[in-house]
C-alpha cells in the first residue's frame, strides 16, 4: 500500500498554452457535446472550468495521498456559511495558469474576460462569516495545511435582491441554474440523518443505562465535494457540502392510490433541509427547518470525520489526537451532543470517556458580542425534533451544574447564568453556552472582541475555567482580495518588493519607503483611478447613475444592520447636501457615497433603511443645485463579485458601527489593505488597524465602549442630542417630513421616532463627532499628495492582517496541526 502512496498512476498535466487548448478543446467536445464552431460563451466557460478542475484533481489526489501517509492530524471546519463566490479565475491564479487559459481562449476566438462574468457567484453565505470561512479554507490550502471544509450544499444561495422603487425586493439565487463545473457528486457516501421518534432506555446487568432513539424520520445526507486549491504550489484541500436527499423516493400506498402529489410530498419535505440558506425563522415552520438544518449538516459531518478515523485504523480515545474541529459561530454547535450521542449510543463509549474525547476534539469561534444574535432553541422544539439530543444535553448541563457547584459553593445566580438551559425566557436551549463547556477553546476575533468576550458575554464561564479564552484577530486572503481583485496595485507590488508578498504579505511593508517618493506616489494614484474608472461604469451600468471618478468614493458595505449604522453614514449625506444648497460647501470635495448589503427577509427596519437610503440617493442625485458634488448610490445584490470591483477602487472606508458591537469586521481589512483611509469607531478590528497603520492614517471618532456603557448606565436621552443640535435636528426633520417622500409623508416616520426615543445604537451620541471627522477627511483628501501617501502607508502595514497569519495562530495554539505539502511527481 505504502508503494501506491508514493506512486503517481498517470502522468500530470501540462499547464502551457498548447496543453490548455488541447484540453478545453477535449472537455467542449468529449464532456459538453458542443461543437467548438456553434458553443456559446457559456459552454466556454463550463469548457475551460473543467480543463482546470482537471488540474486542480490531481493535486488534489496527491495531496489526499500525503496526508494519509504521513498520517497527518486535520481540521474539519463547520460552517453554515461559505462564500466561496466564483471559482473560476481564483482556481487559474492559484495554479498559475491564467496567462496560459486567457492565451489557449483567445485561439478559439473566445475572451476570457467576457465569460468569467458569466460565473454565478456560490453566494452560500450572508456576509463576514461565511466570506471569513471561505479565506480560512483558501490559506490552509495555500500553507499546505490539512484542513477541510463541511457545509450544506443550498440549492438557493443567499437571495438575489432587487432595488425596485427604492425597496428591496428578494428572489431566489439560482446559482445552480447551469450546473456546477467544480463540484463532484458521492452518492456512495451517503448518511443517514434522524428527527423526531422516541427514546427507549434499557439497563445492562452493571446498572448502566442504556438509550435508543427508535423511529422518526430520516434523510440521507448526500455529499459534494469542491476542491480547494492553495496558491502557488501549495496543496488542494476539500469542502465537503451535504444535500438532503428523502429516504423513500415514494409512499407507496400514496402512489397506488394514484395520489402522485401526495406520493412525492414527504420527498419535498425532506430535502427541504438544504433548499435555502438561512429560512425565515419568524415562524415556528421556519425555526424547525433552521434547527434541522442545523444538525442535519453536523451529523453527516460527524459520521464522516469517524468514518475517516476509523477507517485509518485509529481507536476512539485518540480521536483528538488525529482530528481537530472548529465551530464556526454557534451554529453547528449541536455538534457537542451528537458526537456525545455518536461515541456513547453507536461506539458504547462510556460518558467520562466519551465526555473527554469530545472535550479535546471541539474549538469554538464566537462572532457576536450581542446577547440577542447569541441562538437558543425552545426546550420543547428540541426536545420533539431532537428528543436524544436534549437528554444528553440535560445531562452535560447536570454533570456541569455540578462541578461548578463545587468550585462555587452557595452561587445560585452564578448556576442560573452558566446552565445550559435559560429557565427565564421560557426554558432555551443556550447553544453558545454548550459550545463553551463542550470546547478546550474559545476564541474571540479581535483583541477587543476578546476582552469583551472575558469581561461580559462570557465573564461567569472565563472566572470558571479562563485558560480557555484567547484571541485570534480574523484576516482575509491576499490570493483574492489584492491579487485578484486588484491586478493594477498587485503589479506595482511586484515591481517593488517582487511577487513573495502573496505568501508573505509582512512584505509589504518594504512599500512604506515609497510613501515620500513623488514618483511612486502618482503611480500609486494612477491605479486607484484607473480602479474608479470601473467601478463607475459597473454603477452607471447597474444602476444608471453618473459619478465623477475624479471624487472621493466614500464606501459602506456590509450587511444591513441598525448596529453597522448605515443611518449614520445618511444622515451625514444629508447634512453634506444641506451645505451645498446652503452655499456652503464650495471648498469641499466632490463626494461619492456608495452603500451596498442585503437586508435579512424578516428584519423590518433593515428593509425600512434600505428604502430610506434610496429615497434621500433619488433627491440628491437629482437635484441641479448640487450637480457632481454629491451622489450617493445604493448598490444592488451585494456579492464577491461586486466587492472585488468595490474594494480597489475605494478612497474612504466606513467602519463606523457602535463601540462594541462589532466583533471584527473583514471588510474593513480588505479596503484598508487596497489603499483606502478608514474612518471608525474604536470597535473590533479597528483598534488593531490603527495600531498597525498608525494614528495619523486613520480618522478616529465617537464614544468609545467604557462611555458607551456608561451612557447606557446612567441613562440616555437621544432627544437632548436633537435639542442641541440644529444640523441634526434639521436632517432628522426632513426625513420625518414628505421631503424625501413627498408620495407618502409618513414613510419614515419610524425610523425618525426609533432614533429620537430609543437610540439603541448612539447614532445621535455619535453624530456631531462624526461630522467633525468627515470634515478632517475632506480637508486631507483635497490634498492629493498627502491623501495618497498616507493611502500608501495603509496598504503597506496591513500584512498582520493576512489570513495566513490568522491560520497559523489557529494552527500552532488551537489545532495542533502542522504543515504537509503534497509532492507530485
């Protein structure tokens, strides 16, 4: 066996011109069917995918070779979100192939350019989190790191959103539409997933008791896998996506009966489990689809992460020392009972056992400081959906309870705040809570999310067991957020400091020479126009609006949220606007405000911000006295895609959430890294730009989270903020007026009354301190020398915040893996 290992059995691909365009040529005719003188741009582009999976195959074999031989330990990362976005030209420049692939295109008369925009973005996630996931997966790969991915393969992505008069309007993401040229089907390797049933315990001749879960129903889970290709030579990894498939495709007696509908209908309820991502849980239909979503994910992960182990010929007891798991977020957090259930109830591991395996096997990330974002489930719904699991939960809880009774003795408050259980908002399930006591860690992603992690969320579990917490900053992979979404600033990085920055980005700091260099200075400008220039075509073609890419591109993208303060950033285009038609802003810079996100289905006041901000954009673009010295434009169907065309081209980042709130933030990592100032608050990561990009390059403001809490303490009343101040009291009377909505006077009326009597955010505690910085950014950036050397100086000291860094941290002090580079012969 260990021959065969170390034995290629095919010869590897070329990956020259010639050998390219052969094997476009071969997948076209021999895979698609199409003849090369009638294909369409599509079947090029599903043509040339599958000449570069072929490619991204062997590697990937080598690389699954490797890792068995050397019996290497692994990370499986579960997430519910992935957002992988296109495949196509990342996978090209991390093999480097894409000069080769555009040259052998270009023989047939096809231009690469045209058919990478006809890829769908895999839009299987909602934001950071899953857009984080996805650069995780990519530097483990890149650092030959033996890391693996597991999800659900949705059928519907995160929806496509129209803005149809100013409203969000949701449609389904199709993006399965054509098929996916990347992903390998394995119906040989399906698992069994169950809901519902009843329990049963039996009591062995020691006094052991013994439970099975009988009936219910149960769904097979079908995997996907999508190989993961590292940069440069690195290895290719695997994420493994599960689709629900029924377990009967027909009621039989449904189907005698000639009831065909009724026949197929538990079919369709079945793999409903991965239709769409994120089900509107305002319903009680819809939380039990998310809850079994949930699990259904985990379990089929579980069973094959011990499927793998023991097909290695491992025992159970060394599990953590062959596998590492992270928990992404609280989602798959069910994942500490069910490998409970799977050890104890499947592999007759005894509870102690079973209970340290799971212990030293599980790590858990936490991304929200916010109590409320934190998911618990209703006794009652886990309990039927998942009735084995709420047992096993009620008995980690007890055996918990327990132990911090001890430490602890006479702290019942300190007992009702750690259980597992909420007994005061109608007895839930807290599932952050299982994921602390079920892991060896837990991390926060900035070094202020952290310490608030220790200090409040998780103050009670950090006093009982604090070598538990640490910090891991997030960061974002500079394969596709510099390298390939920014072609103009990556070239002039090589010609600087050469092309090692893409695995080194600490290497860009031998650019911070350049910022007093003229020369390099107006290059460096030159490339951010050039940048600008697309952009503004992709906003004319998109949405039909004229922008000066001579003036600030001042940006705000990122979810929807009243915490990320999308309002705060209006009110300032107000008050911008107010100027100019006042005769007050002839100095001031022309300004371009660009905002882009989705709102979630459900969240009534994120969709009520949306039309807002589309509203004041309608007025403002429109009205002669303000001409190109203000625009503001609400991007539609925020994605990868877009953001690769945002990101380089802006001059003003916005990260200006509520003092902690945000746990980290990756977007404003990525614009900082493409040579954008940012303007924020001292929240999440934003305290670690500034102390890596320096207190002169970045526009500070507003309270910080001491004086957030103290306001909030102490009692705030946003109406004196309203009363003090006639700039703001003047923007908030003209959104609460028919100014902005003169068909409907009344339309924003609750956003107004949710800011002047409740305030949750501190938007009017922030607002004047915000204007004043938004002044200092106008000052500076009407000096372009100055502007551009200290955007200069951003993209030169934000090599910390590579994802490399971030793996390697995960890697070293939670995972305990180490590097294992595939060898191709």
């Amino acid at each position: 066996m260990n021959d065969i290992l170390h034995e290629s059995v095919f010869t590897p691909l070329e990956n020259d011109r010639k050998a390219l365009s052969d094997s476009i040529r071969g997948r076209l005719i021999h895979s698609l069917g199409k003849d090369p003188l009638s294909a369409t741009e599509r079947d090029w582009l599903n043509a040339v995918s599958l000449a570069v999976r072929e490619r991204m195959l062997e590697r990937w074999i080598f690389t699954r070779r490797n890792y068995q031989a050397a019996d290497a330990k692994r990370v499986y990362y579960l997430s519910m979100e992935f957002l992988i976005g296109r495949g196509l030209v990342n996978a090209m420049l991390n093999l480097g192939i894409y000069d080769a692939a555009r040259e052998a295109l270009a023989e047939f008369g096809v231009d690469l350019e045209r058919i990478e925009e006809l890829e769908p973005d895999a839009a299987l996630g909602n934001g950071g989190l899953g857009r984080l996931a996805a650069c995780i997966l990519d530097s483990l790969a890149s650092q030959c790191l033996p890391g693996f991915g597991y999800g659900i393969r949705y059928e519907y992505g995160m929806f496509t959103q129209e803005i149809r008069d100013g409203f969000q309007i949701e449609h389904p993401d199709t993006w399965l539409r054509y098929g996916n040229p990347w992903e390998l089907p394995r119906p040989e390797a399906l698992h069994p997933v169950r809901f519902y049933g009843h329990l049963i315990t039996h009591y062995r001749g020691d006094g052991e008791a013994q439970h099975f879960w009988e009936d219910g129903e149960t769904v097979y889970a079908m995997p996907y896998d999508l190989p993961v290709p590292g940069y440069g030579g690195g290895n290719v990894n695997n994420l493994r996506l599960w689709s629900a498939k029924a377990s009967r495709d027909f009621e039989l007696e449904y189907f005698n009966e000639g009831d065909y509908i009724g026949a197929v209908e538990q079919k369709n309820v079945s793999e409903n489990i991965s239709r769409v991502l994120y089900p509107n849980d305002a319903s009680q239909a819809g939380r039990e689809l998310r809850l079994k979503q949930e699990y259904f994910f985990v379990s089929a992960s579980l069973q094959d992460i011990l499927k793998r182990h023991h097909d290695d010929d491992h025992t159970w007891e060394a599990l953590p020392e062959h596998v590492a798991i992270q928990l992404n977020d609280t989602h798959p957090a069910i994942a500490v009972a069910e490998l409970m259930r799977l050890l104890v109830d499947e592999h007759d591991l005894t509870w102690e056992a079973a209970w340290d395996i799971t212990v030293r096997t599980f790590a858990y990330t936490n991304h929200t400081l916010m109590p409320e974002a934190l998911e618990t489930w209703p006794v009652e719904l886990m309990s039927r959906v998942l009735p084995r699991h709420m047992q096993i939960i009620y008995d980690i809880n007890h055996r918990f309870l327990n132990e911090v009774r001890h430490c602890f003795p006479g702290d019942q408050d300190l007992l009702r705040r750690v259980s597992l259980i909420d007994e005061d908002h109608g007895r839930r399930v807290r599932m952050a809570h299982l994921a602390v006591v079920g892991s060896h860690h837990t991390n926060g992603v900035a070094a202020l999310h952290s310490e608030l992690l220790r200090n409040t969320l998780f103050n009670d579990f950090y006093r009982i067991m604090p070598a538990r917490f640490v910090n891991v900053t997030n960061g974002v992979t500079p394969r596709l957020w510099l390298h390939q979404a920014n072609p103009g600033l990556s070239r002039f990085i090589d010609e600087h400091v050469g092309q090692e920055w893409v695995h080194d980005l600490n290497r860009l700091t031998e650019l911070e020479a350049l910022a007093d260099d003229a020369e390099a200075r107006a290059n460096f400008r030159e490339i951010k126009l050039a940048n600008k220039r697309r952009l503004a075509a992709y906003i004319e073609r998109t949405v039909g609006v004229q922008v000066d890419p001579q003036a600030m591109f001042d940006v705000q993208i990122k979810r929807i949220h009243e915490y990320k303060r999308q309002l705060l950033k209006l009110l300032h285009v107000v008050t911008l606007y107010n100027r100019i038609r006042d005769g007050h802003a002839d100095d001031c810079a022309a300004r371009v405000v660009l905002f882009a996100g989705k709102a979630a289905p459900a969240y009534v006041m994120a969709k009520q911000i949306i039309r807002l901000i589309n509203d004041v954009a309608d007025v403002v673009n429109n009205d002669p006295l303000v001409g190109d010295r203000l625009k503001c434009v609400f991007i539609p169907n925020y994605g990868v895609s877009s953001a690769t065309v945002i990101i380089p081209a802006a001059d003003l980042s916005e990260q200006i959430s509520t003092a902690g709130t945000e746990a980290s933030g990756t977007g404003n990592m990525k614009l900082a890294l493409n040579g954008a100032l940012t303007i924020g608050t001292l929240d999440g990561a934003n305290i670690e730009i500034r102390d890596e990009v320096g207190a002169d390059n970045i526009f500070i403001f507003g309270l910080h989270t001491d004086e957030v809490e103290a306001l909030r303490r102490n009692g705030y009343d946003p109406m004196n903020h309203y009363r003090d101040n006639p700039q703001l009291a003047r923007c908030l009377n003209m959104i609460a007026s028919d100014f902005f909505a003169p068909d409907d006077p009344h339309r924003h009326k609750a956003i107004v009354d949710s800011l002047l009597y409740e305030d949750r955010y501190l938007l009017l505690a922030d607002y004047a301190a915000y204007v004043q910085a938004q002044d200092q950014v106008d000052q500076v950036f009407r000096d372009k020398e100055e502007w551009t050397r200290r955007a200069l100086l951003n993209t030169a000291r934000m090599g910390y915040f590579s994802i490399d860094r971030t793996v390697q941290e995960y890697a070293r002090d939670i995972w305990g893996i180490e590097r294992n580079c595939a060898s191709q012969r």
